[in-house]
C-alpha cells in the first residue's frame, strides 16, 4: 500500500513561457475556448456522487457573475469502460 498525496505536481504544471503561449492559445481554440477567457475545468466521473448537480448550479451563478468565464468538462460515464465526453461552453 502507497500513500498518495492530495497536491499539484509543481514540476509537470507550471507557469507558461511566451514561446508557449501561442501554441496554448491554439489548443484553446481548438476546444472553442475564445481568447483571454478564465477556464474552469472538471475532470472525472458524470456520477451522482461527484456532485456533478452541484457543479452545473455553480455554471449558472458564475455565468450570471462573469462573462470571461468559459466551462470545459472532461468525464466519462461510471458504467462505462469507453468513451470520454468532452463538453465546452461559455
């Protein structure tokens, strides 16, 4: 048995340099993210436990907020060991 610590991997996810800024913003494009929007992102399972409810009612307040936010969602189903679901909007 392994402990696995609840954090961020600070060597894999870091600030961008500008040489890689042109290539990040055509990633966003392809996903249909529009230039300079904040970006939320879920990763993970579309199952009642996750508190998928309570992310959908969070879109809604934070689209009544905010404008520049944009909401990029990346699940897959429980009782499904294929198929990945990818839904942008903003």
């Amino acid at each position: 048995m392994h402990t696995v610590a609840d954090c961020v991997d600070a060597e894999a996810f870091y600030p961008i340099s500008e040489e890689e800024r042109a290539s990040l913003d055509q990633r966003r494009a392809s996903l249909g993210i529009p230039p300079g929007r904040q970006v939320v992102v879920y990763l993970g399972l579309l199952a009642p436990y996750q508190g998928i409810d309570l992310l959908l009612r969070s879109v809604a307040d934070l689209k009544q907020w905010s404008e520049n936010v944009h909401f990029l969602i990346m699940a897959t189903r429980p009782w499904s060991i294929t198929g990945v679901w990818l839904i942008s909007w903003g």
